[in-house]
C-alpha cells in the first residue's frame, strides 16, 4: 500500500491517455521511483506495456465487474512496495456501462479508490476554449478530484502557453504540461506481436524516448508532489487469502498466441489451493505432466494459426488431457484454438484441435464488444445454474456450429442475452473472459473439479493395480 496515487484520465478516446501514461511511468522510472501501473477497465494490452516499463505486473482497477472494496485491495495488494501508483483511465472520463451513470468508469474509479485526477485534453486547433472543456469535466460530477492538466496535441510551446494561461485562470488548477502534435510516438505494437516484442527488449528504445519527450515539457516533479493523498481501506475484503495448501497443478498457455489473463484469476486459483505451471502451445510444449486442471486464455491464435497447426505433439496432448477429464476452461482464443479451423480474413484455413465440433471464421469488422453477466448451467463445473459471474466479451471472429452445443452459460449484455460457448464434459469453453474477482466462488469451483477428477483418476489406476496384481499371483 501506498499514499501516493493519481490517475491519468482523458477527455475521450483517442486523446493520448496510453501514450501520456507510459511516458509518465517511464519518467518517473528514470527519475528513481518504484511505480505500480493500473488499468481502469477490462483491457488487457494497455496492463502489458505498464508491465514493461514498470517491471511490475498491472492490474485492472473495474468497478462494474467487481465489489469496490475488491478494487482497494487490488489497489492496496499491488501498489505495496510501490512509491506511486497510477492508473490509466477507459474512453472519457466519465464513460463506463450505462450512459446514465458514471458506473464503472474512471470517475467512478477516481472516487472509490480516493485518487487525484491529472486530466488529459485534445488541445488541437483551440485556444481558451480548452478551459471551457476542462471547466465541464469540473462541474459534470463533485465526487472526482482534478488537481491538474496536461495539454496535448498542441501546435508549439507559443500555443501551450495561450492554452496554459486560460485553463488555469478559469479552472484554479495547474497544467503540468504538454506533448506536441508532430511527435512521432504512436505506439509501435499495439495489437499484434506485442508479447514477443516486449519479451525481446525491442520496445524499450520507444520506452526511453518517450521518457525523455515527457520530461522535457512535463514538469514530472511537481506530478509526483500533487499524487500525495491518504491510504484507503479495503474494508472487510480479503479474497486474495489462502484458503487451501496446494494440492492441483492448473497448466496455463501463455505464450504470442495466448496471454489474455487477469493476474487476479490466476492469483484466486492460488489462494484456493493451485500451483501455477505454464507452457507454450506455439512453441510445441505439450501439458505439464502433474497438471490437474488446464487453462487456455485469450489471445491472437489466428495470428499464428499457421505454426499451431503444425505443433501435432502439443495439439494432442491438449486433446488428451481434455478428452481424459482435465478440468479446462477456454477463454475466446483458447476457445477458438480448440475448434476445427481457423478461416483468416485473407481466406486461409488452419486445422485447429478440432475438440469443438465447429469453426472460426475471421473478419475484419468487430463482432462482439462489451460486458457480460454470466449465468451457469447445471452441466458447468465452473459456474452452475443458480451462480452468476461477470466478464468481457471482444472479439473479431464468429464461431459456426456442426452439431447442436450444449451450452456452457448465459452472457447478458446491454442489447440482451444469450446462450453462449459450450460444455462438452470437463471443457468450458467460449468467447467470455471470466473476471473472478466477480465471484471468487468460480476459483473454488474449478480447484474443486480438479480435486474431485484426481481422485477418480487415482482409485482407478488403485483398481487397475489391483487387477494386474491378481493376475500375477495367478500366474
């Protein structure tokens, strides 16, 4: 737990906010400080570049998806250790599940986790009329704090300072700073082969470029004194407790082609008994040999349909353990990879598990976007009929079925519900990304499967011994 904090918030989408606070975190690296990266929000890119500048894993900070008093001890249980913590706000400010309120948004974030708010504005072909907009997001809501501005976007230091001046005359808050609108620091990797980059150092010439741009026109001293606040309480929250020694090995993909998990999923299952072991399908690592459970996140698997066709040995053993009773939940690109094929937007078809009687055809518009509350099925080991869970679903390919599913559990959504993924025995696969955190109980359930499965295996290697040691004595 720390006393400092601040969150990076922006007026909308697309006004700079990852950009600004990558460079932020890597300043304040190079300024010695210890910082712990958060995300406002379901994303799962944004954490992995706070990541690898911070050298600490980022966390996802979302008020819809969990209890608030959840999100301060996600808050307090990461930022230990940490000198400041900041968090990188979604869309606009005021922007999360229903245009009525400001439920799951930064905001919203900003005022649960008790957090100074720097506000990030466009300032692109505008003078005083930036403070008109900084004005508003001031007077929409009296819960969140804004203690300063960063100018983005501006034309050159002689526009800064005209925008600078009207901001803080008629908002009685300071502008820390600016970025110019010419810079050459998009963000190079931003969807795909961002694992493999980030894992081979070849974005941190970006990182320290990016530092030394931050530095130059942002007076980072003055962030880091105006992040200064009180600790904050996480209540009676403690999900993130031991409950059990560890007695299940769950197998984690994680590799390029799978690396879509919330660090609290995989935290809950440790707190109830897991040990962790990960491999990589891409680069043809069959399931560890102890595993007990299996777990295949999301990620880019049509990116590298190709190569995962090609690893026989890992695809079988997948299967095998599946087909033996492991345990497994398959999340969106764990689920796809399961399927028979992968058809890609060029046309090209890639033979998968084919454990999933069905296929994946990708497109280039978005097909699903959006939270889900999940409701189990009495067939579901994860999440039965009368538990409910929430998640996130994001995804640019649909799934055609060969044969009636059954269903693994119902995703609502704003525009309604539906059935969604499947169950085939111990499998739980589909497009929604599960958030524990929403329901610890999920974790439990899954330690439980894994547990319960291990002991049918054992009395039945304990039979089959007993069988051939009757034939021996006979013989």
């Amino acid at each position: 737990m720390n006393d400092r904090r601040l969150v990076i918030a922006g007026t909308g989408s697309g006004v700079g906010k990852t950009t600004l606070t990558i460079g932020i975190m890597a300043a304040l690296q190079k300024k010695g400080y210890t910082v712990q990266g958060f995300k406002c929000g379901p994303d799962y890119i944004d954490p992995t570049y706070h990541t690898a500048v911070t050298g600490r894993i980022s966390r996802n900070l979302d008020s819809w998806m969990f209890e608030h008093d959840t999100v301060l001890e996600i808050l307090n249980k990461a930022g230990t250790g940490a000198d400041i913590s900041i968090i990188e706000g979604v869309m606009g400010f005021f922007d999360g599940k229903s245009p009525l309120s400001n439920t799951g948004s930064t905001a919203e974030i900003s005022i649960i986790t008790q957090s100074p708010v720097l506000l990030v504005v466009n300032c692109a072909s505008m003078a005083r009329s930036a403070a008109a907009i900084v004005k508003g997001f001031q007077d929409f809501s009296t819960g969140p704090n804004i203690i300063g501005v960063i100018a983005n976007q501006v034309g050159s230091a002689g526009h800064y300072k005209i925008v600078k001046e009207a901001i803080e005359q008629e908002c009685n808050v300071p502008v820390l700073g600016y970025m110019k609108r010419e810079m050459d620091i998009d963000i190079p990797s931003r969807h795909l082969g961002l694992i493999p980059a980030i894992e081979r150092g070849e974005l941190n010439p970006f990182f320290d470029k990016l530092a030394q741009l931050v530095m130059e026109t942002i007076d980072i001293d003055q962030l880091y004194r105006l992040s200064k606040t009180s600790a904050v309480s996480s209540g009676n929250s403690n999900i993130f407790q031991p409950q059990n020694e560890k007695d299940v090995c769950i197998a984690v993909a994680k590799d390029a082609a799978f690396n879509f998990y919330y660090q609290e999923n995989l935290e809950l299952l440790e707190a109830n008994g897991a040990n962790i072991k990960y491999f990589s399908p891409l680069k043809g690592e069959e399931v560890p040999s102890d595993a007990d459970g299996l777990y295949l996140g999301g990620g880019f698997p049509e990116e590298f349909a190709d190569e995962l066709s090609r690893n026989v040995g890992a695809i079988r053993s997948i299967r095998s353990s599946i087909e033996m009773g492991m345990p497994t939940l398959a999340e969106c690109g764990g689920f796809m990879f399961l399927s028979k094929s992968i058809e890609t937007t060029s046309g090209e078809t890639h033979q998968m598990a084919g454990m999933i009687p069905g296929r994946i055809k990708m497109q280039k518009k978005l097909a699903a976007l959006g939270y889900r509350e999940i409701t189990g099925t009495s067939s579901n080991f994860l999440i039965n009929e009368i538990e409910q869970a929430k998640g996130h679903e994001f995804h640019y390919s649909t799934f055609e079925a060969d044969d009636d599913l059954t269903h693994a559990y119902e995703a609502k959504g704003r525009f309604g519900s539906k059935q969604e993924g499947c169950v085939l025995g111990n499998l739980v696969a589909g497009y929604t990304h599960f958030h524990f955190a929403s329901n610890p109980t999920l974790a439990k359930n899954w330690i439980d499967a894994c547990l319960k499965q291990k002991n049918r295996s054992t009395m039945k290697l304990s039979t089959r011994k007993r069988y051939f040691l009757k034939i021996k004595r006979r013989s």
